[in-house]
C-alpha cells in the first residue's frame, strides 16, 4: 500500500530524517521505534503531507503523493493522529468526532459510521456533549483515534499513541487498535516509545536514531536481538 523510498526531511539547517525506506503492507501493523528526536514524527508528517520531503519519494496505491496537500491525502485513505491529539478543545466530542468526516463525500453515510465507530470506543458515547478539553487523557485519545476513523481511512497513522496514559488505559487502548485493524481492515503505521506495547501489535519493526536507519525486520527477530533490546527498545 505504502512505499516510502529514501526519504529525506530538513528544517531548514536540521537534518531529521536521512535516506529512510521502508513499506507497509495491505492488512499490516508496522512499527517505527526509536530515541526522541529520532525522525520518527517527521516521517508521519511528512507522509501525511504537512510537512514536504526534501528528497525522496511517497507512493500510496502506487501513485505518487510526496507533493499533495494533507486534504488530497486524507481524501485517498490515510489518516494521521497527531502526537499532541490536536482536538478542539471547546468544541463538543460530538463535533470533533464529525469533523473527521468532513472531507468525505457520502455524507448520508456518516452518521452510521460515527455510530460503529463508538462500538470501538464505548467510553465516548455518554460524553458526546462534553467539551473535548474536559475529557481525560485516555479519552482525548480515544477521541483522537475515533474522529481519524471517521474519515474511512485504509492507513491510520499513529504518533505516540500512549503518550501521558497510564498502563491499564495504554493496554486498553492497544487491544483496540488490534481489534480495529482486524475487523475493518485498517493497515497501521504506529509511531511509540512505549516498545513494548508497539510490538505486541506490530509485525514489522523499524528502528532510527538520529534520522537514519539502524535496524529493521520482523517483530520476533527484532525482539531477539539483545543489543537491539537493550540498546533501542528498553526492554
């Protein structure tokens, strides 16, 4: 589905990400694991088309998207949510959960789909009144994952899903990305520095530091490796 080759990103002087390649397949959960300030955020954004690579490609579908806007992307099936949540914070949960379908054009079809989503996230629906700001962290996030699915995306992209939650909530939170990507057919690409979590539903890792490449392959054979483990994954 999605092939990024050896993309590179630049802040101006600041190198993030350096010559990274790699790919998520249809039906996946891929991981991007790493030390802060490894690249790994710049690459979703980038991918999601709020930031432009400096070099490099993106192919979604086999066509090339490193040059469209976030609008065009999101309208092709990919959905970002953010490392911060980025809700609306004075706005209802309700309205931030309808937003996420704004850029979607079968309109009739909303409101069915905003009402399986909540399946996934019982907790949201006796606080569809609520201003998003006065949720806890747990349900920001479910909020956030939530109104990212209301766009009927085929790849979600997760920026540190378990930022600030508390154990239970993060195993929680998990099991239900799990179950998400198995009955909609939702492939993932998980941004975590929470390895362990990440590897429980991943099943390709890839490891950065410093914006390059250090390691990459499939869950188990990352996970074997001591220095790997030791070095990179904390576990």
């Amino acid at each position: 589905m999605l092939e990024v080759t050896n993309l590179t990103v630049r802040y101006g002087p600041v190198l993030a990400v350096e010559d990274f390649s790699f790919s998520v397949d249809t039906g996946s959960t891929v991981a991007i694991l790493g030390p802060n300030g490894a690249g790994k955020s710049s690459t979703l954004n980038t991918i999601a088309g709020l930031i432009k690579p400096s070099r490099g490609t993106i192919r979604w579908d086999g066509q090339v998207i490193s040059e469209k806007s976030p609008q065009a992307i999101v309208r092709s099936g990919i959905s970002l949510v953010m490392e911060n949540r980025e809700l609306f914070p004075e706005m209802s949960v309700s309205e931030n959960l309808m937003l996420g379908a704004f850029a979607r054009k079968d309109r009739k079809d909303v409101q069915k789909d905003s009402e399986s989503v909540l399946e996934h996230f019982p907790a949201l629906s006796n606080l569809m009144r609520r201003q998003a700001g006065t949720l806890s962290g747990g349900e920001q996030q479910f909020l956030a994952i939530a109104r990212a699915l209301m766009a009927k995306p085929r790849l979600l992209l997760l920026d540190e899903p378990s930022l600030g939650l508390a154990p239970l909530i993060v195993k929680g939170l998990f099991e239900t990305i799990r179950t998400i990507t198995a009955e909609e057919e939702i492939s993932v690409l998980i941004v975590e520095q929470n390895a362990r979590a990440a590897l429980r539903i991943a099943s390709h890792v890839y490891i950065l530091e410093a914006g390059r490449l250090i390691s990459s392959g499939d869950t188990e054979v990352i996970s074997s490796d001591e220095i790997i483990r030791q070095s990179y994954l904390g576990i």
